[in-house]
C-alpha cells in the first residue's frame, strides 16, 4: 500500500477526510466558544465584587 491508496480509501476518501475535517472544525469552533464564555464569566466576576466594594462589603 503506498500513499496515494491510502488518502484515496478505496473512494471513500471525500467523506471519511470530510469527516475529519468537520469534526475538527466544531471541536475549534467549541474551544472558542468556551473561551469566550470563561472570559465573559470572569468579566461579571470582577464586575461583581467590584460593585460589592462599593457598597462596602467583603466578598
């Protein structure tokens, strides 16, 4: 088996390889959306304790 055979897979390759990218591609896209979220929640965090610093409470 050479190279060629193997990224052809017997013509199965458009959707085993489409597989892999699309997988890839939610598995980036849920990485960025937890980012976002963690960095949004920290956001509302320090918003938080910042306005319990104004009101003269401890967190």
């Amino acid at each position: 088996m050479n190279w060629g055979e193997f990224f052809a897979m017997n013509g199965y390759a458009f959707y085993v390889w489409g597989s892999y990218g699309v997988a890839m591609a939610v598995f980036a896209i849920e990485a960025l959306l937890v980012r976002n979220r963690r960095k949004n929640i920290l956001r509302e965090l320090k918003l938080m304790r910042m306005d319990n610093e104004d009101r003269g409470e401890r967190a």
